[in-house]
C-alpha cells in the first residue's frame, strides 16, 4: 500500500512539473514578447532622427556615417538578449519581419534602383524548401518585407504549354535555384528571372508534366509575376546574368554562350561567337559600368582569374574576351562568393573564402588590373553566396548572410579608397 501510494506522489509530481513546465514556457514567451514590444515602442522615435533628405531622396544617416572599410551588421536589430537566445526559439515563437524566413544560398539578389532596395528571390529547393516569395529590404527602414506567402507545393503543376507554374489564384514561379541569374531591370521596373527548375523536384503528378522553362518577370509596382511572351527563350542554370545601362538590356551568360534580352521587344538574342574558356557554372556575372565591359569572377572549378567581356559597338555582334591575372594582394580561389561593383569609385569589392571559417575582404582594381586587401575586414565564411549589391545612394555594399538556423542577416562597408591606399 505504501509503495502504491509513493508510486501515485510520483506521478502527481511529474503531472504537476510538467504543468509548471509548461505554464513557464508560456510565461518565458509572453515576457519575452512583451519586452520586445516595449523595447520596439521605445526605439520609434529613432527613426526620424535617422533620416537625411538629399537630391529629395530620403536617406539613412546611420548608414551615410559608416565607418571606413569595416563590416557592420545593420539589421536585424534586436535587443541583447535576443540574440543570444536560438534562432529557432525566436523564429518558432515571436515571429518577426525578416526572422519568419530563412536565407537560401542558391537565391539570389538584385538591387531596385528605383526604390533603393534589395531583392531576393529563389531557393535550395531540392524538395526541402518551397520558398518562391519575393523578400525585400530597405536601406532607409533596415527592415524586412515579404511580398505574398509561399506557394504551397501541392499547387506545382504545368499550364497548358507545359510551363512550370505554382499558386491558386495568381500565377507564380516554382522554388527554384537562381543563382546570378535574377536581375533588376529599370526600362520595366521589374525582375527579370532566367533561372529554370533543375534540383526542383515536381510534388504532384501535374507538375512532372512540365518542361518549358520560360524567363520570368516580376512587376514590382503590382507584384505580379509575368512568363516572357517569347515561345523559345532560352533558360539558364547556375549561370550569371547583369543589367546593362549601355544598351539598356539585360545579358546573361552559360557555356560559353552570350545572350542579351532586348526588354523593349521582350526577346533574347543570341550573340555571336564562343568563349572557349567556358566558365561552366557557379560564377557571377556583373557589368563594370564605367568601361563598358562584363566581368566574370569565380566558377566551378575555382579561380581568382577574372574573365572580361567588352562589347561591339553594335551589340548585336560578337564582342571580345580577354582573360586577366590580376597582381597585387593574394586572393583566395573560390567559386561562388559575394562580388559588387562600386559605380562611384570604379572598383569591384570581393569576399572569398580564405577558409572554411574565413573569408577576406578584397577590392579588385581594374585601372590597374591588381586585387587589394582590407585588412582588418575578414567575415565568417560566406560559402556559397550571391548575395551582394551596392547601394549608389548610400555608397555602401550591402551584403545579406544567413542560413536555416541563424537569422538572415544585413551587413554594409563604405569603401575609401584613399583611407585603403594611405595603409
């Protein structure tokens, strides 16, 4: 009898532990959600303070005041104690702008020009994420926003030309891998994605009926996606692609293979002639404005070599190549890593992996073809990462980190080239 009764004191017990366990966790989130409201209410009357008005442009004086050549994280901006609790706990129980979603590194990122802001879109796919919304963030704000909710998967099918296509009520583009292959495109104030469905694997027996992979534009002014009217366009995967303001296109790049689209016409042209070199996949494309040229950095099989690409007079016709060693500081070899261009200064900033703990911050100089060395401006490894811009208003890069357990993260470097050259 008394060891039935010890047995039912036990039970009880745990019965009542488990009760408080729980009513303390509601009591933990409750306090932690009512601390973070409190501490937001607090923090809104910094935002004003923060804004410059220039060329009648609103700007962030925070990021106008930067340090020099130094990485520092604006966003996300929470309090201590956030950030030291896990991700998952925070994004599982106070959801936040730009803590509900996690940084995919096979997406990639453009820069609207028209509006100052970044944008992501695309995904790791590979049956495990179904993310095919649009994420945008503002320089001005340093927060988050998310266009409309991701597809569920059982809406994957085909349309009647057998086009990959997701949602129920407006049309969108599948989850996919886009690399360097989204573009902003100002002509038509949209995105321009030449990505296809590779490594996406079709959820329902509709969408195994799909195999056109049209280019897609995303209208930023509505939000809605459009297949380029082109039947035969072709399609890209772990290309690269850039926006061209010479001859206002986008061009894009695979297997040695030139392609421009003419956004007036709405229709990719090839360009004539073979690049032999064939960068293969997983480099990024970009356009060095000043000196009309495309720029290839990184690739497949690895390399600190830059491949240049100078158009014709007439762009319809075949341009030249030229492959460059650069000198000056060593730089790691690397396939996909974070490459911008600095409109102002005519320089490319780079952020190889050194390591598989480390990547390097280095400026790439193409009036005297040398790569130079922050010092001082090492970041945790980047791995695959596509994910940098820079922001002509505020002259800064802008580069977003993360992954699936660790908050999406936005970090800015105000480049001085005389401060870099006086060290």
């Amino acid at each position: 009898m008394k060891h039935l009764l010890e047995q039912e004191d036990r039970g009880e017990s745990r019965s009542i532990g488990r009760r408080w366990g729980k009513r303390s966790l509601y009591l933990v989130t409750a306090l932690l959600i009512t601390a973070l409201i409190f501490w937001q209410v607090m923090r809104k009357g910094e935002f004003t303070d923060d804004i410059a008005v220039a060329n009648g442009r609103m700007l962030n004086v925070k990021l106008l005041t930067l340090p020099a050549n130094r990485w520092v994280r604006v966003a996300p901006k929470l309090p201590n104690f956030i950030q030291k609790l896990p991700f998952t706990y925070v994004r599982d129980l106070v959801p936040l702008p730009g803590l509900d979603w996690s940084r995919q590194g096979h997406a990639g990122l453009a820069f609207d020009s028209k509006r100052d802001t970044l944008l992501i879109f695309g995904s790791d796919s590979h049956g495990e994420n179904w993310d095919n919304s649009v994420h945008e963030f503002s320089p001005l704000t340093l927060e988050w926003t998310t266009h409309y909710p991701a597809s569920p998967k059982e809406t994957y099918r085909a349309n009647e030309q057998a086009v990959a296509i997701a949602g129920n009520k407006d049309i969108y583009p599948w989850a996919i891998h886009t690399y360097d292959n989204i573009v902003y495109a100002p002509e038509i104030g949209s995105l321009v994605v030449s990505s296809k469905v590779d490594h996406t694997p079709p959820p329902t027996e509709e969408a195994k009926k799909t195999h056109v992979n049209p280019t897609w534009i995303y209208h930023l002014n509505s939000h809605r996606w459009e297949i380029l009217r082109q039947k035969d366009a072709p399609s890209f995967f772990g290309a690269g692609s850039t926006y061209d303001a010479n001859t206002a296109s986008v061009w894009a790049y695979q297997h040695g293979q030139l392609w421009r689209l003419d956004l007036i016409q709405g229709e990719w042209n090839k360009i004539p002639g073979h690049n032999g070199a064939d960068l293969q996949m997983h480099f990024t494309m970009t356009t060095d404005v000043l000196r009309n040229q495309f720029m290839f950095f990184g690739g497949y099989s690895k390399s600190n070599a830059i491949w240049v690409y100078t158009p014709s007079s007439n762009p319809g016709q075949e341009g030249s190549w030229e492959k460059r060693q650069p000198s000056g500081d060593p730089c790691p070899k690397a396939a996909s890593f974070p490459v911008a261009y600095d409109s102002r200064q005519g320089v490319f900033l780079l952020i190889p992996d050194e390591s598989p703990e480390r990547s390097v911050t280095l400026v790439y100089s193409p009036s005297d073809n040398r790569y130079i060395r922050v010092n001082g401006a090492e970041m945790p490894a980047n791995g695959m990462n596509y994910m940098m811009e820079y922001d002509p208003y505020h002259h800064v890069f802008l580069l977003v980190t993360g992954d699936w357990k660790t908050p999406v993260a936005v970090w800015a470097f105000r480049l001085d080239m005389n401060e870099l050259a006086r060290h």
